[in-house]
C-alpha cells in the first residue's frame, strides 16, 4: 500500500536542509529504485520553483511499504529528522487514484 509522508519544516531549516540533502535523497532513491517511490519533492516557503534564501516549508513523499507501521519507521528515520529540518512527520495511508 501506499503511504503519504508530510514533514513539516522548522523555522529557518534551510542550512540543515542543504547538508542532509543528500542523505536525504539517497533514501529516496533506494526507494525508487525498488520500485516503491510514487513522488517525492519540497513544498517551496514561497510560489516560486526556486525559493532562493525563503527555503522550504517541508517535503511530501509518497512511497510504498508493507504497513503504516514501516512507512512511520522510514520516516522516522529520514535524515531530516535526525538533523531538526523536521519539526513534525505525519504518515498516513494513501490510494493512488489517478493517473491509473
């Protein structure tokens, strides 16, 4: 099944953001390379693609596993949390609807 992942950036997390970057995406792409990784990407603290000095207000990944209990245990584990870009993680299940 798969789960949605909403972190929820701290306040000024954009430096622990850029060095957890690639620890971060490296989780990712085991992911996708699994075959599990719906999407995954930023929400910009701003509307701009390039949010430039604004940063990031946290990050949506929607990814395959076993059980809500795997999907809360990955993303516990995500490197953003571990550096404090994360103030607050939800897992919750998601039915992927369209495009089928």
């Amino acid at each position: 099944m798969f789960y949605a992942i909403v972190g929820q950036d701290v306040p000024d997390s954009l430096d622990r953001r850029l060095a957890a970057r690639p620890a971060h995406v490296e989780r990712l792409q085991a992911l996708q390379a699994g075959g599990r990784l719906l999407l995954a990407g930023p929400f910009p603290a701003i509307d701009s693609s390039d949010p430039g000095p604004a940063g990031f207000s946290g990050s949506l990944i929607v990814a395959e596993f076993d059980s809500l209990a795997d999907a809360q245990s990955w993303a516990e584990a995500d490197p953003y949390v571990a550096a404090g870009v994360y103030g607050s993680v939800s897992v919750k299940p998601f039915n992927k609807t369209l495009p089928a």
